[in-house]
C-alpha cells in the first residue's frame, strides 16, 4: 500500500476556461443557464461547467485543461427541469444530517446494477478503524446524528451488532440504520439481535425487479420486511432499480397492492457507473413521466410533492398515499455539483464527506478502477448541516489539502 502521496493538481478554474464556456455555448446557439462544477470523464478532475438549454434539452458543457471542451444533455426537458422546485425546508425531505460509511465489501446478490463492484474475499475491516472513521466527522444534534452503514452488504459481518452497539456509544444524539438487501433480516432472530444492539432503522434495497419472481431472494425479503413491522424497525425506504423501463409496471403493482409501511418507496433507473457499464442513459423526467403514465393507466391518484428536495437527480411524488422518491443518477461524463449541495452525504474516498453522487462516481474511479484521484473536492460541495444559497463564482472557489492513498 502507497500512501501519502502528495498530488498538485491542474488549475482548472481560469478566466480563460470560462471565457471557453461562454463561446461554447455561442457556437451551438444555446441560451446560457447558471455555472456549476463537474468532472471530466478522462482524467476524472473537477472542472468548470455551465448550464444552457437548448431546442428544449438542457446541457452542460465542460472544459478540462487537458481533454478540452465537451458538451453533455443533462435533462431531456427543459420545461419540465424549469418547474423543478427546491427546498430543505421541511424535515421529512432533508437528509443533511445523515452520513453513509462503508462497513463490507462482502455481498450475497449480484444484482446487474451494482455501483459497488463486491469482493467476497476481502475482510471486513476492523470495528475500531469505522469507529476512528467516524469519530472525525463532526458529530452532534446538529450535525452528523445518523450514520448510516453501506456495503456492498454491511449485515455480513459477524460482528455486526457489536459495531452498531459501539456507534451508538459515541455519542447518545447518533442514530444508527443500514443499507441493506434485506436477506439477512429474513432471519427473524437476527432481527431481534440487531433491535438489541440498537440499530434504529433501516433502508431495504429490493433492487433488481427479476427478483420478483426470484422465489428464494424475494421470499427472504418479504420476510425481512415482515419481520421489521413484527419488531417495529422503522423502514425509512424501500428501492429498486431498473434496467428497463418496461420494468416500472411490476414495480408499482407491486408497492401498490402490499401493505408495507415505509417512509418512502425510491424508484431508479441504471446508470454507467460500477457493474453496468454502457447503460442507455434516461433522465429523471423519463422515469417521472413513466411512473405518471403507469398511474393514469391504472386509476391510481399521482401528485408531485413540491415541499420536498426536489433536483435534477431526484422528484419526490405520492401514489395512493405512498411517497414515490424518482431517481436518475448522473455519471461521470454529467455529474452538476450544484445539484449536489445537500445529503445524503457519504465518506467512501479520500478528502472529504460529499454528496452520495459524486461518492460513488470517484469511488468507482479510486477503488473499482484503482486510479490515482487527480485533486479534491471544492469546499463548496463538502459536508454542511445547512448549505448556503451563495451564487456560485467558478474564480473564487476555494480547496483543502490533499493526500491520496490509492490502491495498489
């Protein structure tokens, strides 16, 4: 393992890059948006961007010191991405006081969709180094109170009770929940287990709709769910993610006909990061619009839920009563940080806790493809409790230190 190596990064944040911005967007006739911050999708640094629109699309166009200009659509409807309304203000839809931590690289599924790329051969590592993890974010009411662990699969490890049971006891305002496929709570004794051990809730990943009708992985997960009302675990979300979305009809028919309690149902379709490589790329208005259609079609009520933190990425709505979290990732070659401002924050990388987003996108880069990561995060995109609305000034941005421990 190298580690300390101490990387000088390209600036990439010059007047001359923004004056390229600005002609960019001249020479294809579009109509200039606001600035943001993106990456580029060959040498993986943060670079300047600028939205614009377009015969009713919406792009970015990027400038990379090294690799150039390029532009990329970032929403297939213009009209649709303009009625698109933001806010934190109501607690039910802010996720800025929870942080995700990485506690396996072990998984139980395959699912064809998977950002996290597991590897069943590595050991977990060690609960005092999460804990030292975790003990340098700043935790309190106020700031970090929940850590959520991720994997690949975090139920996995042995000791996984013991490590939820030492969270907790760092400091009496820290919630505790978990990402999860759902298999291992299928096993009602493991549930009472982690009930003891403290753990507050959880978010189940039903994942892949072919699960369906895969009798031994549903069955467990049905199970789990069931198991969770028995116990009273609250489940904040359950998910699932597309290929297809022919795949939007058995999703909700199945939300809708169950009884599952919830805080919300999420709904999202592939993107090119991870395990699926070359995924057609759709925005969120495709994945809203299909989900309307499916509504209209089948008599069930639809209504957009405006109070929430609605983005590019993410359109929360109601069917029958049901919070419908509409999720689109971005990748690499489209990633708007100023979409990603709020949580769900995670701290997968090196140099800093961001946005879950912009995580999985340099993790795949970092850990997936074992690279070098060229620089770090503007402090702009880094953890906070309360993001500011300040206008973003591509000159004036300003960046902490950075060391790299890469994979070797």
């Amino acid at each position: 393992m190298i580690s300390n190596i101490s990387i000088t990064g390209i600036n990439q944040f010059k007047q001359s890059a923004v004056d390229s911005l600005h002609q960019a967007i001249v020479d294809v006739n579009g109509v200039e948006l606001l600035p943001t911050v993106s990456l580029c999708h060959h040498c993986h640094s943060h670079v300047p961007a600028w939205r614009y629109h377009l015969d009713n699309k919406v792009y970015i166009v990027k400038h990379c010191a090294t690799h150039g200009i390029s532009h990329h659509m970032i929403e297939s409807d213009y009209e649709f991405y303009s009625g698109i309304y933001y806010t934190q203000d109501n607690p039910r839809y802010n996720f800025n006081g929870g942080v995700l931590i990485e506690a396996s690289d072990r998984c139980n599924l395959e699912c064809p969709h998977c950002y996290h790329l597991p590897d069943n051969k590595i050991v977990d590592q060690p609960i005092e180094t999460l804990l030292d993890q975790i003990k340098k974010l700043p935790l309190g009411i106020n700031q970090v109170n929940r850590i959520i662990l991720s994997g690949a699969e975090a139920t996995l490890r042995p000791d996984f009770a013991e490590l939820v049971t030492e969270i907790k006891s760092l400091d009496p305002d820290i919630s505790v929940t978990v990402m999860t496929n759902g298999i291992q709570f299928g096993d009602h004794e493991f549930v009472k287990q982690v009930k003891a051990s403290g753990l507050d809730g959880v978010n189940i990943g039903l994942n892949h709709p072919e699960y369906i009708d895969h009798h031994v992985v549903r069955r467990k997960q049905i199970s789990a769910i069931e198991n969770m009302h028995v116990e009273n675990i609250p489940i904040s979300y359950i998910s699932y993610t597309m290929i297809s979305l022919n795949e939007v009809h058995d999703i909700m028919t199945e939300i809708c006909s169950n009884y599952w309690q919830a805080k919300n149902f999420r709904i999202r379709y592939g993107s090119d990061i991870g395990r699926n490589p070359g995924q057609e790329r759709i925005f969120v208005s495709d994945v809203y619009k299909a989900i309307e259609t499916w509504c209209r079609n089948n008599d069930k009520s639809f209504d957009r839920i405006i109070e929430a933190d609605n983005n590019i990425y993410h359109i929360m709505a109601r069917v029958e009563n049901k919070d419908i979290r509409i999720i689109q990732w971005c990748d690499e070659t489209d990633i708007d940080m100023e979409e990603l401002r709020s949580g769900p924050w995670c701290d997968f990388v090196p140099d800093g806790v961001t946005n879950f987003l912009h995580q999985i996108i340099r993790r795949d880069v970092w850990k997936n493809q074992g690279l070098i990561l060229p620089d770090t995060p503007p402090d702009r995109y880094k953890f906070n409790r309360n993001p500011h609305d300040t206008p973003l000034d591509l000159l004036n941005l300003s960046w902490s230190s950075n060391n790299h421990e890469p994979l070797v």
